[in-house]
C-alpha cells in the first residue's frame, strides 16, 4: 500500500464567478499537479472539484489517501482502491 498526500485548493472570484482548482499529489519522490476551471461557478464547487481530480488520478493501489484541504482546514484520511 502506497501513502499518498492530496494537497487541494479552489476557489472563485467573485463568488458565484470564474473559478480554478489545484491538486498537488505527492507519493514518495513521486509528485503530480493538476489543474483546471470553469467560467461560471462557486468557491464550494472548486473546492470540491480539487479533491475529486485528485482521487481520479490515482493509479494502482490500494492507496492510503490524505487530503489536505485549504478551504475546511483539516485533514481528511481515506482508503482507496
């Protein structure tokens, strides 16, 4: 089983608006970062769409998951497969 930290940020401007998520995935010395957007949504919806991407990348597995996300300030452990 790998360790793998999710660190997600999103968010829009003004809210409801433009907004943009980032993921950041960090696996040992391995690290990936993804990114994306829409034109017209909400902070809550980036956010969560950061965490998403972020799961969807994952390969292989079983994967031991860690989320860190900036919007809710907390940590997040999961399992998947």
């Amino acid at each position: 089983m790998s360790n793998v930290d999710l660190w997600t940020d999103g968010g829009c401007e003004p809210n409801p608006g433009r907004g943009a998520w980032a993921v950041i995935l960090i696996s040992g010395p391995h690290r990936k970062e993804l990114t994306g957007g829409e034109a017209q949504t909400t902070s809550n919806r980036m956010e969560l769409m950061a965490v998403i991407a972020g799961l969807a990348a994952l390969v292989g597995g079983p994967h031991s998951v860690v989320i860190h996300s900036s919007d809710f300030n907390q940590s997040a452990c999961c399992l998947s497969r």
